[in-house]
C-alpha cells in the first residue's frame, strides 16, 4: 500500500494511542555474534605461527566482541519507543510538538540496503537519523509512525 495513502487513512484520536516498543533484533545480533567467534578461530590458526602473541590477541578479541553482541541481541533493552509522550530513543525523548516531519529513507549502496528513520525538528538546523536495520520488527515502524504522525499532525515527507 502506498505510504503517503496510508498516511491519510490513520486516526487523529490520541486517546486511542497505545505506547509501540522496539528492541533490538536478536537474530542479526546472533549472527554477527556466529561470524565474529569464527573469524576469531580462524584468524588465531592462521596467526599463531606468527608468534603465540599474535594469535592469542586475535582470539581474545575476536571472542569478546562476539560475547558483545550475544549480550547485545539477547538484552531487553528498548531502543525505540512511541508513545503519547513522543519518540524516545538512547534514553531522550523528543516530544511530538517538536517534531515537524519524518520520512522513511532507504539507502542502497551496491552490496546492500539500510533503512532510516529521519526525524526533522522545527528548531533543529540537521535531522535525527535512525538506523532500522538492528532493530526488531522494523517494518511496521512504518505504519506505526504512520498513526502517530497522523494523531499529532506531523507531514511525512514522501
């Protein structure tokens, strides 16, 4: 369905408006978690002829980062919120009456795509720019945001 139509069917009650979390995507965090473990193992059998050193800072290395993003995927920290309140996002919470228009931008560079969320401020010169790839059910973000710029009046720049 076309954004910009599906923009102009949303309500514009605020009282039905419930509180939309997202957390972060716990099967691409597992996967970089996979490749940075294997990296790891391999880059320590190719380097450990090197010097014993060599090796053993790659794997160490390797396997705390890979332990990081396990730990990253599987906590339940909320890393985007909608609510009545507004979007809160890294622990800051922009109010809707701030808030001018959003877009929805999806940026192909060749080898892949990476969705954004653009927030444009009536008092802010530069956006906020969201990356939706890490984050869980990214794409009802869309239709989420849809309803809530709906309800508080707010332009999608289509």
């Amino acid at each position: 369905m076309d954004e910009c139509l599906l923009y102009d069917m949303m309500t514009r009650d605020t009282r039905q408006l419930t509180t939309v979390q997202f957390k972060k995507h716990k099967a691409a965090y597992t996967v970089a978690g996979v490749t940075c473990f294997v990296l790891a193992v391999m880059f320590y059998f190719v380097y450990r002829s090197e010097g014993t050193t060599v090796g053993w800072a790659i794997l160490l290395a390797g396997l705390l980062l890979s332990v990081y993003c396990f730990w990253n995927g599987y906590s339940d920290t909320v890393v985007l919120e909608l609510s009545t309140e507004g979007i809160k996002y890294k622990q800051r919470c922009y109010p809707w009456d701030t808030l001018q228009s959003y877009a929805i931008n999806v940026q192909d560079d060749g080898e892949g795509s990476f969705t954004y969320l653009v927030l444009n401020f009536k008092n802010a010169k530069v956006p906020l720019t969201i990356q939706l790839d890490w984050i869980d059910d990214e794409a009802s973000i869309k239709q989420h945001m849809a309803i809530f710029a709906k309800a508080y009046e707010i332009e999608f720049d289509c």
